[in-house]
C-alpha cells in the first residue's frame, strides 16, 4: 500500500452550520493556542515528503476563516517533493482569496456545495450565501485554479431534486461534479437522509445516456465518468454503498497536532510534542516512529476491512434497489430533466 495523500485540518472552525456536519450549537473548538503552528505544519509536511507524501490537502473546519492562510499555502508550496497542493473550502470567501491562493502556489481547488437554489442553501447551511458562493467558483476559474471540483452531498427529501441541475451547472460552466453519499458522522445523526449514488447515476443516464467510465485517479475516492459526446467528468464517491478503505491511500492531520490513519477512526498519535523538539535529529526521529505507527494501524484497519466483506455498512445498497428506480422514474415522469435546461 502506498501511502502519498495528507490531508491537512488548519481549523476546526466553520463559517457555515450545515445540517448534515457539526451545527454550531454543539460545537467545541479547539482553542488558538492548541492549534498546530504553521511552522510546525511546514515541519511536518517537509518531512513526510521524504517519508512518501507528494499531495497535499488544506482543510477545515472552513481554512479560509483560519488567519493568514495564503502564508502557510506559500510555506508548503515551496517544499520540494509536493506535486499536488489543493484546499477544499465551502467557497464563501474564495472570491476574497482566489488569486492570493493561486499566487501563493495552490494547484487547485475543491468547493463543497449543496444546492444551487438560494433558499434551500440557506435551510442546508444557515446562512444566505450561495451568491458569495458562486461568485467564488467564478474567480477561482478565472485565475486558474483548475479544474474546480464540486463536491455535492446528496440528502434524500433535500436537495436530491437538483441532480440533473448539478450536471447542467458543470457542463455550462466547466466543473467537475462529484455527488458525495451522505454519511451521518458528528452532527445531527439524520440516518433518513441517506441515498446511494447509483440513484443519482441512474437519473443521469436517463436523461444523457449512458455514462462512460474513466480510469481511476491516484488513489482518488472517486469512480469518474465522461458523459458522452462532452468533455464533462463527473464523479460518485460511495462512502456507503462502496466503501474504499482498502484503496485509501491518505492521513489526516487534525488542526491540534494528531496524525490519523482515518477520519472516521479515534486513533491518532500526537505529534505537537514531537514538533516542538528544537534538536532536528531527535525531531526527525520521534516524528518518524509516530508516522510509522500512524501508517501501520491504518494498514491494520484495512487488512480487517478486507478479510471481513460484509460488514453491515456494505449492504446497505441493496434495501434501496427497488426505491433507486421507483424514485428516478419519478423524477422523469415529473419532467425533471428540465431543470437546469
């Protein structure tokens, strides 16, 4: 297994209340002061180039709300060894920060958006800023931070009508859309909300044929497909329905200083102490050994994940066979393949 993909929370902070995440009622941020460093964060990056590591992810929470956030982009640009840096963001304040990004050395950039109506944004996050949104999306085309990859988590009774104006969206504008199925980690814990990305595949296909699958990316989650007679990707990451531990090829590291084998794991080893060790050797290798444990529990994880096929999450598709085509035939008998033109 070849681990080259970190994922790097600068915050836990968010500008949004999505319903699906963590409501800001309920939220217990880490203080500023137990924050990773953006040194500390460079430290460790530069060191896990060495150790494998070539992509790298800014995260949250939201990290465009983290202060001076161009700076550490700019800090981890200049390590030899990374050839992908990217962030994922909600986009409310990208338009504030493309260009800065982009000359600060980002390759590209995700956005996290959930409807493209205005009203049923604000009921998913809490606030009116889907036009702050969209005009983000615009600035990061426009000064190259491509290709902007939509991350779209599809709610049954909430926004799973706005499918086929998703793919409109990316093909008017030149995104990649990728439909997320929606796990209910941290938050609220609406199980009802779940829908299987093979509802979404199938909605699609009836309205632009079917869809032709490309090669896998470097490990991504995501199964991409071409939609015929177009250059438009889409993608499907089955959390759910197809889990894909056993491909996982990323660590996390958490804005206070642990490094994760998973997100969805407790497990992590601390590095914060490691870091702040002033005799570079010592430093190298204590943060070695950590890196080490970290990657070999999430080889651990994954050996189960494999020599056991059926867990309970694996089945999941199959109780929603029946509804996937009753509730896409609908969708078609109601004419929705008008939505987005």
């Amino acid at each position: 297994m070849k681990i080259n993909y970190l994922r790097v929370s600068v915050t836990d902070c968010c500008n949004l209340n999505c319903i699906y995440c963590r409501p800001l009622s309920l939220a217990n941020h880490v203080p500023r002061s137990k924050l990773l460093r953006f040194e500390e964060i460079r430290d460790f990056v530069a060191l896990a180039v060495q150790w494998g590591i070539d992509k790298v992810r800014i995260t949250g929470g939201e990290p465009l709300v983290r202060n001076n956030i161009v700076n550490l982009v700019e800090m981890l640009s200049q390590i030899k060894g990374i050839r992908d840096l990217t962030m994922t963001t909600n986009g409310v304040r990208l338009e504030e920060f493309a260009q800065e990004l982009k000359q600060a050395g980002l390759s590209r950039i995700n956005v996290s958006l959930d409807s493209l109506d205005r009203e049923r944004f604000t009921h998913i996050t809490g606030y009116d800023k889907l036009l702050e949104v969209l005009r983000g999306i615009k600035a990061a085309r426009k000064v190259g931070l491509d290709p902007v990859k939509i991350n779209v988590v599809i709610l049954k009774g909430v926004n799973e009508e706005e499918i086929l104006k998703f793919v409109s969206f990316g093909l008017e504008q030149g995104l990649i859309i990728r439909f997320i199925e929606y796990m209910p980690i941290g938050g609220i814990g609406q199980n009802n909300r779940y829908l299987p990305n093979n509802f979404a595949k199938e909605i699609i296909e009836r309205k632009w044929g079917g869809l032709e699958p490309l090669s896998s990316y470097n490990g991504s989650p995501a199964k991409y497909f071409k939609i015929r007679g177009t250059h438009s990707r889409l993608g499907f990451i089955n959390s759910i329905s197809r889990p894909f531990c056993s491909s996982c090829s990323r660590l996390r590291l958490t804005a206070k200083g642990e490094l994760r084998p998973c997100l969805f794991t407790n497990f992590g080893v601390n590095l914060k102490k490691a870091l702040g060790k002033k005799d570079k050797e010592t430093k190298r290798e204590e943060i070695k050994a950590l890196f080490d444990l970290a990657v070999r529990n999430k080889v651990k994880r994954e050996l189960s994940s494999l020599s056991n096929p059926q867990k309970k999450h694996q089945k999941a598709p199959s109780k929603f066979n029946s509804e996937i085509k009753e509730r896409s035939a609908a969708f078609i008998e109601g004419n929705m393949f008008q939505i987005g033109g």
